[in-house]
C-alpha cells in the first residue's frame, strides 16, 4: 500500500504544480492523503497486534492440550 500511497502523492503533486486543481480540491486532497497515510499507519499496527495475540493463544492453547493429557 505504501507503494500506492506514494504514488497518489506524486499524481497529486504533478496536479498542484500543473495548476489542475482549485485551491479547495487541493486543500480536500491533501487532508484525504494525510487521512490516507493515517489509516494506512493504523492498519499496519492493528495487524501486529492480531499476529501477536495470535501467537501467544497459540501457545497457550498447546499448552493446555499438553497439560490435558
């Protein structure tokens, strides 16, 4: 997705330098990139927090079976 990101910021830039946006679409673009890169970072971290609680019940859950037996 960063790679997407950085992509949409150069198309943007290109379109503020060529003059292709009103001063209001400009503003709204950047805060929906901004927005963006937040929900992106937002993403990123949930996802690390579900692969490491998926690991420790894993562990957990071997555990258990072992001590059932």
């Amino acid at each position: 997705m960063t790679d997407k990101l950085e992509q949409y910021q150069e198309r943007l830039a290109e379109m503020t330098e060529s003059g292709g946006l009103s001063a209001e679409a400009q503003s709204l673009m950047s805060e929906m990139m901004d927005e963006l890169a937040e929900l992106q970072r937002s993403n990123k971290a949930l996802r690390r927090v579900i692969l490491k609680s998926g690991q420790g019940s894993a562990m957990s859950t071997r555990l258990r079976d072992a001590l059932y037996e």
